[in-house]
C-alpha cells in the first residue's frame, strides 16, 4: 500500500487503540491466515497513520502522466489512465534517446526523471522536495515508494506502538507458561540404557 497525502478523522487515541488491538490480535492468533489478514490490516492502518506527513503521491502521479502526455506528442503517449504514461516508459527505448537526462516539472513542485531500466525502456522517478516518493521499476516490479523523513519517523512511532503491546502480550503470554509445572525439573537425570 502506497501512502498519499490526506488527513485521517481518526484522533491519535483512537488510532493508538486500533494499533494494539491489531498487535494483541497477532500475538494471540495460531493462524497462519489470520495473521496474514492481520498484517494487511496492518500495512494498511499505517498507511493511513502516516498519511497526515505523506506528499500527495497521486496528485503527483497524475501530474507524471500529464507530462509525459505532452513530451513531443509522442504517439505512445496517446490513451487514458495509467497505460499511457506505462506505455511511454516502457516503450520508449531507442526512440528518445535523451530522455533519461531530462527532468519534468511537474505542477505540484515535484519532479519526473526517466532512468533507463537494465532490461529495456524506463522507469520512473517521482521526487518530491528533493526525496523520491514514487518509482517506477518496469513490468516485473510495477510501481514503489519511498518514504519521506516525515514518514519514516510516523512509521517508527506506528511500528513503536504496535510492536511494544505485541511483545507485551507476548510476554504476558510467557510468563503463564512459566507458571505451569515443568515436568523435567523433576526428574533431573534421564535414565540411560546401553
């Protein structure tokens, strides 16, 4: 899941109590598809915890294929949605040769680069205030980001929260089976038999 831009009705109270229940959940859970769900649940309320300090990714996606759509009215650009700027990237390789020492200005104030993919065409770098926010890797890897020093302080405190009450119940958890009889300490020495 990719942060973008936005503010959540969510008070911090409120998020800190999804992020325990959430972290309390995994640590009691003996299913594998259980946590699995719990982890995209996961990944998800992060995104929305830091999305108060996340830059507007899709503005700025959008501001992308816009500039892309009006480079030399390159026929690869004709089309709607996410395939034009895709199909230019992708299929550019021979044709502008140059395009990977240009920059784009992009309206929002970020800025598009093409770096050429060591497979073929390119990719895409979305900066925002001198840090990559969005990145283009080509077809195999689709589309990533990387998170702002505002975001990666969020996700600190996000991972902060979650982590401490999972290790909480976790130790809590340990500490009951502490409590039970432990049946080796009994017999210190095993009988041994040639």
């Amino acid at each position: 899941m990719i942060p973008s831009a936005g503010k959540s009705n969510k008070s911090q109270a409120e998020f800190v109590s999804e992020i325990k229940e959430l972290a309390q959940r995994a640590a009691n859970t003996t299913s594998k598809t259980e946590l699995e769900s719990i982890h995209r649940q996961r990944t998800r309320l992060c995104a929305e915890y830091i999305s108060d300090v996340s830059p507007d990714r899709k503005a700025l996606y959008q501001q992308a294929k816009n500039a892309v759509k009006s480079q030399n009215g390159n026929p690869k650009c004709k089309g709607i949605g996410e395939l034009s700027l895709l199909d230019f990237l992708e299929r550019a390789g021979g044709k502008n040769n140059n395009l990977a020492q240009k920059k784009f200005a992009l309206a929002g104030g970020g800025t598009l680069e093409c770096p050429i993919l060591t497979g073929e065409g390119y990719g895409a770098d979305i900066s925002y205030q001198g840090t990559k926010v969005l990145t283009y890797l080509g077809d195999g890897y689709g589309w990533g980001c990387e998170r702002t020093p505002a975001e990666r302080e969020k996700e600190r405190e996000f991972y902060g929260i979650y982590f401490n009450e999972y290790h909480t119940q976790k130790n809590a958890q340990s500490s009951e089976l502490k409590e039970l009889p432990n049946y080796l300490e009994e017999k210190t020495s095993f009988d041994r038999k040639a």
